[in-house]
C-alpha cells in the first residue's frame, strides 16, 4: 500500500470514527420523551434519559429509587454551592422517611452530550463518595424544553423539587436554601411521606 492510499484509509477511519462518536453522544442526549399528560393541570416533571455518576442509566421520573423524590436541578456549574445548601436536609429526610430519597441533576445542554465521558469524568473525580455518585444523575437534554416542561421560568437559580414516579410536582422552590423554603419541603414531606426510618 502506497501513502496515498494509507493516508486516505486513515482519514477514511477518522471519519466513521467521528460519525459514530457523535452518533452514540446523540442517542445518549437524554432529550426530554414526554410532557404532560393531556389535560394535565400544571408543570410535571420531564420524563428524560440520564445516567449516575456510577454509570447506572435512568429514566426519570419512573426510574427514581424511591416513590419520592427531593431533586435538585442545576443549570450551571457555579450553582453547585447553592444545591449544598440543600443537601444536609434533603438527607435528613431521606433518612427519616422509607419512601424518600434525594438526587442532585446537573441538567446541562444536548450539545455537551458529545464530551459527556469528559464532563461526567470531571464530576465524578470531584466526587469520591460512592453514595454521592449515586445520587448524581447527569442530564444532557434540551434545557429550555425541559424547563418549559417543568415551568422553570430560567436557569438562573437552582430548582429544587418533591416529586413522584408519576412526574407530579407536590412543591417546589427556587435558588438557595432558607428557613422559609426548609419549612415549606419538611411540610410537604410530611404530608405525603411514610415517616419510618430506613436505618443506618
């Protein structure tokens, strides 16, 4: 084989290559597959494809571990401080209640779907824990069709939410935090929650 044709069969491999990389990152997006049921009263949940940081793959909501769910959803990288502000009570109940768990969603744009190994990878040496791991479902979706979905207004803030299997929103709240927003999830927790400790 001469180079020319060497050098043809390598750029011919480094194509198809490409094509099937940008392939799989597109059949791994996590686009949302549903909205609202019709004539749902209300924002729901999205029913969207992720992955953990474990590499267990999801479909939410019916694939959440618990019949409920406190999610939090980041848009941004920088909003991770603020999702910390959640987590020890989020945790608290999850413990205190059988049927609660929490998840944190970076929810970031399709497009990162291409480099997902490189952004999952970055998180996932951020996060030794195997527990953390496993509450941190990636997705890699249409962010303003998901936002339109769930009634998001922006990605500004954090959204954190109460949700079912089903993809109903028992309540939600945006951005840090506070003793106001603390009450409101306890409150719904308990109204809906199985108040039975799991154990340690």
């Amino acid at each position: 084989m001469n180079i020319t044709n060497l050098l043809a069969g390598v750029a011919i491999g480094a194509v198809v290559t490409t094509i099937a990389g940008v392939a799989y990152a597109l059949s791994r997006a996590g686009e949302p597959v549903a909205g609202p049921a019709p004539g749902a009263a209300g924002p729901v949940f999205p029913t969207v494809r992720g992955e953990n940081l474990n590499k267990r793959p999801f479909e939410l909501p019916a694939g959440f571990d618990a019949p409920y769910s406190v999610v939090m959803v980041a848009f941004y990288q920088r909003q991770q401080e603020d999702v910390n502000t959640w987590l020890p009570t989020a945790a608290e109940l999850a413990k205190d209640h059988a049927n609660v768990e929490y998840y944190e969603l970076p929810t970031i744009s399709a497009q990162w779907g291409l480099v997902r190994g490189w952004v999952d990878g970055g998180m996932r040496s951020g996060i030794p824990a195997f527990a953390a791991r496993e509450r941190t479902i990636t997705l890699y979706t249409d962010t303003a069709e998901f936002r339109r979905i769930a009634g998001i207004d922006d990605p500004e803030r954090i959204w954190v939410g109460l949700v079912d299997r089903a993809g109903v929103i028992h309540w939600s709240a945006r951005g840090t935090m506070n003793a106001d927003s603390e009450r409101g999830l306890r409150t719904a927790v308990g109204d809906l929650a199985a108040p039975q400790s799991k154990g340690l």
